[in-house]
RNA sequence: GGCGCGGUGGCCAAGUGGUAAGGCGGAGCUCUGCAAAAGCUCUAUUCGCCGGUUCGAAUCCGGCCCGUGCCUCCA
C-alpha cells in the first residue's frame, strides 16, 4: 500500500500522489508574527516536520514553504504599544521562532516568505480579480465578492445559507454598509494615519495594505507556482481562511488548485482539575518553547507528539508529557546501549557504508526506505525487517505516528530479547542502531551518533546549539572521573566491601549520574 | 441556531464488519550482593446509553446522553 492522506478537500483518505512524482510541493501557514511560538504551534509545526521527514523517507524531494504574516491589525497595534515598528517587531518573533524550531529539531524550510516581500505581487492580484469581476471597491476598500464564486464554502463544508445563520445579528451596520454581502472579506484596505502603507497606482485603491487572506494565495502561487501538493495549517485556519484563500487562487489558478489540504488539530491545555482551558495571554498560561525544552528534551516532546494521531487534539499538562517520557525512556536506553556496545568497535569494523536506491518513484510497490537491505542484515535482522513493515504500513495509513510509536515500542523489545546487551556481533548491532535511529529519525528525535551512522548524521540539521551540546560537553567533562570513580567501586564489589560500592554510587546518584550494572561492567548516564 | 469532531481498562492511545495494538501505572515472578535495567505472567468477555441491520459490530444505520471545535483574531 502506498501513502495515503486525509484530504480536507473531499474529507477521505487519497493516495498520496504529487503532480511531479519526484517532488512534492508544501505551502504551510505559518506565524502571524505579533506573539512568540507557544507550545500549541509546536504541535502543528512539528507535525508538519514528521510529514516531510516521511515523504523524504519514501524517496521525494520536498520543497516546503512557510510563510510569516508580518502585517496584520493586532502586529501593528501590539507594535504601536510596544513603541517599536512593525518590521522590527516581526524581526525579533521571526528571528525567536526560528530559534524555537531548531530548539525543537524541526528541519529548515527550502523558503520563509513574509508577506511584506509579496505586495507588488498581491496589488496584481487584486487587480486581477477585479477584473475577473470577483471583486469590487468600495470607498477605497477591496472587497472580494463571495456570491460571484460558486464554490464557496465547499473547502470547508459550509453553505452561505448556514454562514448567514451564524452571522445573524453580528454584523455591525457599518459593515453592512461597505459590503455587497455580509461574508465578503477584504483583499485591500486604505491604512490608517501613521499605520504601513504601500502605494498601488491605482485610481480607485491608490494606497493601503492588503488583507490576510490575499497574502497567503499570492505568496504560496509565487514561490510554488499555481498549482501544488499540500496545503496546510492549523484546523482553525479552515474557515475562513483557507476557503476564501481557494475563493481568490482558483478563479486565477484553476481548479483544483492544490492538491491536498491538510490540518492537523490543535493542542489543549488541561489546567489543575484536568479541564481544558484556553490558552492565552490574559491568563498567563501560554507555554513558551523555551520553557517547553527548560527540562524536557526536543525528543520527548515530538515522542509524546507522536503518540497521538495528528487529527485528534491532543491533551496537554506537564503530566501527560512525564508520562509519555517515561515510556520513551526504554527505546532511548535502547539506543544508548547499542552506541555503547558500538563505540567500542573499531574505525575498521564500523567501515559499513549503508546503501541503496529507490527502484522507481512510480512504482507504487516501491522499495522503501532505500536502505532497507543494509537494516535488516544479521542477527536482529528478521526483527528490524518485521518493524520496519509495521511502521511503513502505519506511516502510510494518514500518519499514523501512534501505530510508529507501538511498532518501535515491539522492536525495541525484540532488541533485548535477542540480547542486545551482551552481543559483540559488531554488523548486527551496527545494523539495528542504524535502523532504530533511522525511524527515531523520522519522528524527529535522536541525533544519530556521526562515528556510528554517517550518512544520517549528515541529513540530521540539528547542531551543537540546539540543546543536545550542553549534554555531550557535561558528558566529556565528567566522563574521566565518573569513569575512575566506577573502578573504584568495581575493586570494593569484587572485595565484597558492599558499604563501599553502595557509597559511591549513591554518591554518583545524588550528582545526577545513574549507574546501572551489566553483564559487561558498569554503565552510567546523565540522569 | 448552523456545520463538524469525539466518547475504548486507573491514565494515555490504536483499531472503521471477523471476534479489543502499544505505552504509563499496578500485582507477581526470573535474573541480581543490593539496586537499576531487561525478561516472563497477570491487569477491558468489553468499546457512553438504547434500539436496528448482519452468521458476526467498538466498527454500519436510527435515537438519546455527555464532552469539545469552528461560525470572519487564532497553529
């Protein structure tokens, strides 16, 4: 079975089939830049990081895009108050969220676009619609005419009969006034004295700023061109706008205009009692990204991503997120165990280039993932072979990261069955690291050891800075004397001086370094 | 009011017609100087409630109860 995706379009799983079928092209609604990422855009952007990560795992090329919405009412009024400009307040939360997604391990996007770059394009835009008679000015305004597209509301599966409903007595009499139609949403609007304003040359709509919705249409046709794969973002940017993001493309791109729409579901923050609660800035419970990864590595959290389906909301409070930390903890130590059996190996038996070819993107019975054939060789290969079957059929089920999650839980199991912990069968156990930080990796977690994993480690862009330094330096600072301390207690054990042995770990303990015994000596981590 | 989504063991969470994955927590055991880790066994005759279709339903249909999202700020 090939990919299959949730369609927000048709409201079905579809095979998964990109109009190049080596390319796959992602429009992805990012940040409206008055307010620094919080944990709930980490959810829907780490999804969006998996959702690459797998396709390029089947063998695509993927062009992403994301934009950043730099203009909008609440940027220029949040500006105004905080006494700096609009562009230097986008500046700083643009150059924060960037530093949020490496902290996260979310890989770079080939293009970042803010809407500020695009406004020549977007008065062109604008202009067009007009002309195609789906728009119409009104006192300086453009307005675009929902009732001239016939489509309307079908993104989103609503009726304009059941949008009046809704909007009964809630529009106010100076917006009745302007609008042919009470649903009809602004393209461009005149700015206000002292607000960014950009000149069109145009007699009806001579200077203003654009709205929201045109921003987005303009900027992801530009930079993908008029018609691409995946468009995305939050559930809650369904409707309005990405319907009326369709409203404005599809009279100038065609229909359908992209692809596959897809909308992962938000996150909901649980207060004391377990009842959801709204996250929001008056209430001071906004989780910040840096507060996020204070004390929880960017594993455990895309890991407790992970468990849940990206369509359901996922529940969140600092429990939940111990919980799901400690059941990754097992397939971490797995992972740890093998990089310790393995840097003991030499430069020479590590020297097992991991190799293979897609046979042919458009085959649907593709062999995947390319390296296949170098992670199921040795003595756990029958294993990594089941393992990798499962997580493929799961990944390829609209991913579905929950069923991932299970089938590494069952591998990493079937590692210590088969003896992990006492194999000096260097291939074997080079074979299953590498298959093991390979789906890790799909997931987002786990830099995989260089020495260990070459050709991943090249692919992974997470640097030193993104948090997994500071370990790997506390690491080989403490390495030497841990190491002389656990002699030490080593020589007590073989004395039978148990009183000794026990001190120094306990000592090592209380020092954050948790000791465990094996069948091959002592083994010791940052706990 | 309109349009959706969801209710699975103490908790999290898969499963969309063939007889309940996985994780956390809990109980017992093996190994071990003791810990830790790992392994083994047990922990839902049952999937919000009531009807219906079917040889067979958590899965399909109808009704009801509860929760929740959106209806022009929102990832």
């Amino acid at each position: 079975m090939a990919l299959h995706v949730f369609n927000t379009r048709t409201k079905q799983k579809e095979p998964f089939v990109p109009a190049d079928p080596k390319v796959v092209r992602i429009y992805t609604c990012g940040l409206t830049v008055y307010s620094h990422m919080h944990i709930g855009h980490a959810r829907t952007y780490c999804f969006w990081d998996v959702f690459r990560r797998w396709l390029e795992y089947r063998g695509y090329h993927v062009i992403s895009v994301i934009n950043y919405t730099d203009i909008d009412d609440r940027i220029i009024s949040d500006a105004a108050n905080g006494g700096t400009g609009m562009l230097d307040h986008a500046e700083r939360i643009i150059a924060s969220f960037r530093q949020d997604c490496r902290a996260l391990n979310i890989k770079d996007y080939a293009t970042y676009t803010r809407a500020t770059d695009f406004v020549a394009e977007q008065i062109d835009a604008v202009q067009a619609l007009l002309d195609k008679g789906h728009a119409y000015v009104s006192d300086g305004e453009v307005l675009y005419d929902v009732r001239s597209f016939e489509r309307y509301g079908e993104l989103s599966g609503r009726t304009i009969e059941a949008l009046q409903e809704g909007a009964s007595g809630r529009t106010a009499d100076a917006e009745r006034e302007r609008k042919r139609f009470f649903a009809d949403f602004t393209l461009w609007k005149p700015s206000k004295p002292g607000e960014p304003s950009w000149e069109t040359g145009k007699p009806e709509w001579p200077s203003g700023r654009p709205g929201w919705h045109i921003e987005c249409s303009v900027m992801s046709t530009t930079t993908l061109g008029a018609h691409f794969d995946v468009h995305g973002g939050g559930i809650d940017n369904l409707f309005p706008h990405h319907e009326n993001e369709v409203a404005q493309a599809e009279p100038l791109c065609g229909h359908p205009w992209v692809g596959y729409w897809m909308h992962p579901a938000h996150l909901q923050l649980l207060d004391e009692s377990n009842d959801p609660v709204k996250m929001s800035k008056s209430l001071g419970n906004v989780i910040s990204i840096p507060e996020l990864v204070k004390n929880h590595s960017a594993d455990q959290i895309r890991w407790f991503f992970g468990v849940t389906h990206y369509r359901s909301s996922l529940a969140f409070n600092w429990q939940l997120l111990a919980e799901s930390s400690k059941g990754f903890e097992k397939i971490k130590r797995a992972v740890g165990i093998l990089e310790r059996r393995l840097e003991q190996a030499s430069d020479a038996e590590l020297n097992i280039p991991v190799q293979g070819t897609y046979a042919s993107l458009r085959s649907g019975d593709q062999a995947i993932p390319r390296e296949r054939e170098s992670f199921v060789h040795g003595a756990f290969g029958e294993a990594s072979a089941r393992f990798i079957e499962r997580f493929i059929a799961g990944m390829d089920d609209d991913m579905g990261t929950s069923k991932a999650t299970a089938a590494l839980f069952d591998y990493v199991g079937e590692l210590f069955v088969g003896g992990i912990e006492a194999s000096d069968d260097v291939p074997s156990l080079l074979a299953a690291y590498r298959c093991l930080t390979r789906h890790l990796w799909v997931l987002g977690a786990e830099l995989p050891n260089p020495r260990l994993y070459p050709e991943l480690a090249v692919e992974c862009t997470r640097s030193a800075d993104a948090g997994g330094g500071d370990e790997a330096e506390r690491v080989a600072a403490l390495g030497g004397v841990i190491d002389k301390l656990l002699e030490a207690r080593q020589d007590a054990r073989k004395a039978k001086d148990f009183a000794k042995s026990d001190l120094i770990r306990d000592l090592l303990q209380a020092a954050g370094v948790a000791v465990e015994d094996t069948p091959k000596g002592a083994r010791w981590q940052l706990g």
